[in-house]
C-alpha cells in the first residue's frame, strides 16, 4: 500500500506518465548502482529497461500500470496475492454485470463491505483457498484503501471493474475505429457478443453489460444510475416495440447510427 500510494500520486487508480517513468528510473537505478556505481542511467537504457519491463507486466498493453499489475512484482503476502491473479478472467461485461448482480445482494448499486467480504472469499475458493474471518476484515479493508476512489467505504461500479477487470470491450474493437463504415458481419458479430443466451435480444445483465462498455468510452468514474439512466435513453430512442429489450434490427440502427457520426467526426461520443 505504501508503494502504491508513492507512486500514484493522483489516485487516479494507476501509475502512468511521470509517476511511471519514476517508478522506473528508482527500479533501474536500484538494480544498477549495485553494478555499476553511481553512473547515471542513458535515456537509450532507460528506454530499453521500460520496454522490458512494460512488455512484462502491462497485461492490457494499456500503457500503465494498475495494482493488479504491480502485484506480480512487489512482496506480498500470496494468499492475498491469489485475489489479483485469476487464470481465467472474465471474458466480457456481461459476464461482469452477472457477477455484481449475484454480489450486490441488496441491489443498493454498490458492493459494500460485508458483501465485499464475500466476493473475496469467493475469488479466494476459485484458487482452492481458504481465509479466516480476520484475514477477510484485512483484505477487504485494503481493497478498498486501493480501489475506493471516492473514501465512501464501499465500491461503485467503476471502481469494482478496476478490480475485477474483463478480458476485452467489445466496442474497443478494430471495426470501431479506422476510415471504414461497419459491415453486415460486423453488426451481426456485435449483436451475438452480447445475446449470450442468443434468445435472438439483449436484455438485463447483457444489455447492462452493453452499457457498461458504452460508458467506459466516455467516463472513468460510473455507477449503476448512470447505467439505469443510459438504459432509460436508449429504449426510449431504440426500442422501437417497447418490449425493454434490445434486438437485432434495433441494435443495428443504433451502431450505424453512431458509425455515421463517427466516420463524420473526430469524437463520436460527444
């Protein structure tokens, strides 16, 4: 904690641009000054070391380093260390949006600290490991002292999906971006990456999921009315038989409406 908190100075949830290129230049000096005395490090072998070690811990290729990241590298206790490293990550939002579900048992949009509690008892289980009830009280708390942007003592959505990140977003893939309109395939493979139940609608934990990629696009701090009130927008404006669901022919008008706009403009989400 006391690592992280030096290094990221904004509290931004990750160690980027200066903060990163400090934490490198305090790694490799520690590492050569035993070598080689007190010269000072090139920028060309500076360059070199944090492409090294970039390639070997920036899992995202994001360009920063987030805690889950940085606790490959610093000594932690390992029990603690099992709730950063998952061999299966979620492989979408929607499955992410499952997860909440099942963990904000309240429904109050937030994961507070008795239910956070029992989402790490549960990561804790995958790995084949048990905690004692102090263990989890420790953990919990230090999860929030990482996580916890806003010091409200429970996690919001946003805050939850740093710690419990998915594989990819969806509308970060290559057919969102470059000088080429989107095609059938292209609005066919969006609708069935979200219809995981492929019962031919996006609906509930789906279409949350949907939104929730949809908000990342745009903001860095979001909660669960921000998604309700993105959900309200866009069947108000998609859907078109009322039914609170979101289908093939509905979704499309949606993505090449935005594809217009985005072909049209620099920033299609303003």
């Amino acid at each position: 904690m006391d690592v992280w908190n030096h290094y990221d100075r904004d509290g931004n949830g990750f160690i980027d641009g200066n903060e990163l290129n400090d934490f490198l230049l305090e790694l490799v000096t520690s590492v050569t000054l035993s070598d080689v005395g007190t010269e000072v490090v090139s920028d060309v072998a500076f360059g070199d070391a944090k492409d090294l070690f970039m390639s070997a811990f920036d899992e995202n290729n994001d360009g920063k380093i987030d805690i889950r990241e940085l606790a490959q590298l610093l000594p932690m206790e390992e029990k603690f260390l099992l709730l950063f490293r998952r061999e299966h990550p979620l492989e979408s939002s929607v499955e992410f949006m499952q997860t909440w579900k099942k963990f904000d048992a309240d429904h109050s949009g937030y994961i507070e600290a008795d239910e956070l509690k029992k989402f790490l008892r549960h990561l804790l289980k995958q790995s084949s490991c048990e905690a004692t009830e102090d263990e989890l009280i420790c953990y919990a708390e230090t999860i929030l002292k990482l996580f916890d942007r806003n010091n409200d003592g429970k996690l919001q959505l946003s805050e939850m999906s740093k710690l419990l990140p998915v594989k990819e977003n969806f509308l970060c893939r290559p057919m969102f971006k470059g000088d080429k309109a989107l095609t059938k395939d292209d609005l066919d493979r969006v609708f069935s990456l979200y219809d995981r139940d492929k019962n031919g609608t996006i609906e509930n934990e789906e279409l949350h999921g949907f939104l929730k990629d949809l908000m990342e696009l745009i903001e860095e701090d979001y909660n669960t009315e921000d998604i309700e009130d993105s959900k309200k927008v866009l069947l108000e404006q998609c859907d078109l038989n009322r039914d609170g669901k979101i289908n093939k022919n509905e979704l499309t008008m949606l993505l090449m409406s935005y594809d217009q706009v985005r072909l049209t403009t620099t920033d299609p989400l303003k």
